[in-house]
C-alpha cells in the first residue's frame, strides 16, 4: 500500500506539474513584427500625369503582336524554371499542411522478441504507443510560422520565375524582331551602295570621276556587306533563346521569316506605389523571409522551456520456448498512461545563444525587407524615367524619318524634271535608311525600357486566390 500511494503522489505531482506547464505556456506567444513600408512614396515622380492603370497580368499585348501573345503562352505554359517553381511549392504547401502533425496525437504499433543469456528461450512482446506532445510556449504557433513562410517564399519564387520568364520572352522576341528589321535595312543599304560604285564606274569611263572616286565607293560597299553580319548574329542569337525560354532544342523555322517590328501602343503607367507590397515578388519573398525569422525566435524561446507530452502504452508479453522445448507462457498485458516532462536546466548558455542569434536574424530580415521595398520602389522610377526619355527619343526619330522621307520624294521630283541625276536620288535613299536604322533602336528601346518598367512592377498573368495560381503555373487554367 505504500508504494501504491508513492506512485500515487509522484503521479499527481506530475499532473500537476503538466497542469502548470499549459498555464505558463498559455503566457507565451510568437510576436510577428509589423512590416516598414513607411519609405514608399506616395506618388511616382516620373509617371506620366496622363497614365493609367497598369494592366500587370497582359501588359505585353500593348504591343498588338498575336504571335508574341501566343510566345507569352507557350513559355508560361512549358518553361523549365516555372515548372520547377511550382513543384517546389507544391512541396511547401504539402509540408505546411502537415507542420501541425507533430503537435497533434499519435498511435503506433510496435513487435519485439529477446532471447535469455541462456538462449533457451525468448520473448515476444507487441503493442500499442499513444503520445501527444503539447505545444507549449508558442512552439505549435512558431513551427507553423515556420511552415508559412516557406510556403510564402516558394510562392514569391514561383511568381519571379513567371514575372523573369514573360519579361525576357519578349525581350527577345523585340530583339529579334528588330535585328530582322536592321537586317533588311542594311541589306537594302549595301545593295544601294553597289548601286552608287556602278554608276561610279561608268563616270569613271566617261572621264567623270576619278579612280579615288571609285575606289571610296567600293570601300562603302564592302563595308555596307560586313555590317549585315551584327544583326543576322543577333536573329540568331536571340530565337535561341526565345527557344529556350519556350522549353525547345531548338528555334521555330517561322521565327525566322521577315515580320514587322511591334509597334507599342500607350505605355503611360500611374500606379500606386504601395501596390509594389502585393506585386513584386521580391518584396513577398523578404516578407516570407521575416516571418520565418519570427518563427524560428519563436522555437528559440520555447527551448529555453520544458517539453511536456501526455503518453499510454498497452504492452502484451509472453514467453516462447527455444528448440526442442515446445510450448509458451503465459500472456501478460501491461497498461501505462502519464505526462512526459523534459525540462532543460543546464547548457552553457547554448539555447540562451540561439534565442539571441534568432532576435538579430529577425532584425536583419527586417532589414533585408526595408531594402527590398526601397530597391522596388527604385527600380520603378529608374523604368518611368527610362520610358519617358526612350518615348521623346522614339518621338524625335519618327519626326526624322518622315523628314527624309519628304526628301526623298523632292529628290525623286527633281530627277524627274532632270533637275538632278540618280546619285543625288541614292543619296536620299541612303540617307532615309540611316534614319530608318536610328528609328528601329529607338523603337526597341522604348520597348525594352517598357518590358523593364513592367517586370520591376511585377507584372505577369498570375491568379489573385493561390489555388488559381497553382493552376496557371502547371498550365491548367479553369
């Protein structure tokens, strides 16, 4: 009977002690700090007072190219990097449902058999373990951080593979449009300028020019023939990438046929900046960076506290008789139930350590997600600046072009009036495929000055609700 009642006593202790554990835990929680974004401005100094709402999810189809749409598609549709992306968070999201199982009871079953020192016989033991381990101390909370935030960066890192991937796939496709476009103008250059070394050369014949002459025209012809080696360099280089950014081997023989450059239509853009919050994956991924930060602390300073589990066991054990000794014992059911307490009491100061290097992680997180907005906020208005100068430059070399092109035709007047001879005529030609040159750099500029105002706003066709999003990432939109 007195054993009966020490038992007793040692097993109230004990509850008692689990009872004071979940009210001291009950007086601990996971302080998630409240985000800075007090450095945003409240208006872009550099946007247009005529824009208007950026359209994040189709921007490119300002540039009214069917065949770019359908790029856009087919990249988000079989890139390599997005679909990466999602299964890395199809992963996260799998692990985040599942982080709150290890607070929540569970039920093994377990077999074992020893034999004796004599090997005469051996014991054959079964049964079933039940524990519950009781997050106390803000542990259950902080692992669940823990869980979140890697879902979150998962989710911030699938979004800048799809805002990266859009971006580049028509970067390219403007580069290669535009390198088909300098192509076809220098080509038609050089063929003028062998037009010029022939009528040179009959001059020549006549006694009306000399061999300087001749020898200087031929000089520009050859050197019209070797500058038609940078743009075909860089059709190729480009559909090359277009390829890869597209999941191919290999570029689209129809890449490769002459089409016209795009041209973009609108492009003012008034937004504001706060919006940067929800749409620059940057910024999301220092936000998930501060949460986990905030849950990692959190298990740091539920260290520093005891564990408590709550426990049963129900044990069947009985006798078998070695070789040659037929028979078994008895079977002999053992119950037990009762807290499991670990408290820490002495480590060097180890676990104190780690709760203060997690309070200086969660500073710098803080840190890295002051930077990461005013990086944002920085990369807008260095694209709104880029876009205003690219759009006056692309203003000023249509104004030139139209010019030499009214040129050209007095030029042509004049030849037919006899006014003037062909030379005169070529030179005005020539003169309108310079400025033609200067039109489509222009242009591409004004275009990759757009691409980029659109990617450091984080624009790409991503789904509000994150079951959307998974959807749109692994090609199966509803």
């Amino acid at each position: 009977m007195l054993g009966s009642a020490n038992h007793c006593r040692l097993t109230a202790r004990a509850w008692a002690a689990a009872a004071l554990g979940l009210a001291l835990g009950a007086c601990v929680s996971v302080q998630v700090p409240k985000l800075p974004n007090g450095d945003l401005p409240a208006h872009w100094r550099n946007a247009s007072a005529l824009g208007e709402q950026p359209d994040l999810t189709g921007w490119w189809q300002h540039f009214g190219d069917p065949r770019l749409n359908a790029l856009v598609g087919m990249a988000l549709a079989d890139n390599p990097d997005v679909a990466q992306a999602v299964w890395n968070l199809r992963a996260a999201r799998a692990l985040e449902d599942a982080a709150g199982a290890g607070i929540k009871p569970s039920l093994a079953f377990r077999t074992d058999e020893q034999s004796n020192a004599a090997n005469t016989a051996s014991y054959f033991q079964a049964g079933f373990d039940a524990t519950w381990e009781i997050g106390l101390f803000g542990r259950a909370e902080a692992n669940g951080h823990i869980a979140k935030a890697n879902t979150g960066a998962a989710a911030a890192e699938l979004q800048s593979a799809r805002v990266s991937l859009v971006a580049e796939v028509v970067r390219e496709y403007l580069e290669l449009r535009a390198a088909q476009r300098e192509e076809a103008l220098l080509d038609a250059a050089a063929g003028k300028a062998r037009r010029r070394l022939a009528l040179i050369r009959g001059k020549e014949r006549l006694q009306l020019a000399t061999r300087i002459d001749v020898e200087q025209a031929a000089t520009e012809a050859e050197t019209a023939a070797t500058r038609l080696a940078d743009p075909r360099m860089a059709i190729a280089r480009s559909a090359q990438t277009l390829a890869l950014l597209l999941g191919k081997s290999e570029p689209d023989p129809a890449w490769f046929k002459p089409a016209s450059q795009p041209h973009l239509e609108g492009g003012n853009v008034v937004s504001l900046p706060a919006n940067l919050l929800r749409t620059r994956p940057e910024i999301r991924y220092a936000e998930a960076k501060v949460l986990k930060a905030a849950g990692e602390l959190g298990v740091a300073k539920a260290e520093l506290y005891p564990r408590l589990s709550l426990g049963g066991g129900l044990t069947f054990a009985t006798r078998v008789q070695g070789t040659g000794r037929p028979g078994t014992g008895a079977v002999n059911g053992i119950f037990g139930i009762g807290p499991f307490i670990d408290i820490p009491l002495f480590d060097w100061g180890q676990r104190r350590a780690q709760r203060d290097a997690r309070a200086d992680l969660l500073q710098a997180a803080l840190a890295g997600y002051h930077k990461a907005v005013l990086e944002g906020a920085a990369q807008v208005e260095t694209g709104l600046a880029n876009l205003h100068v690219t759009r006056e430059r692309l203003e000023h070399a249509d104004a030139a072009v139209t010019t030499s092109q009214r040129s050209l035709a007095l030029s042509g007047k004049l030849q037919a009036r006899g006014e003037s001879d062909q030379m005169d005529l070529i030179a005005a030609e020539l003169a309108l495929g310079q400025v033609e040159l200067a039109q489509a750099q222009a242009r591409l500029q004004h275009g990759l000055a757009f691409v980029a105002l659109y990617k450091a706003l984080g624009g790409a066709p991503l789904p509000h609700t994150d079951d959307a999003a998974a959807r749109a990432a692994t090609g199966h939109q509803g």
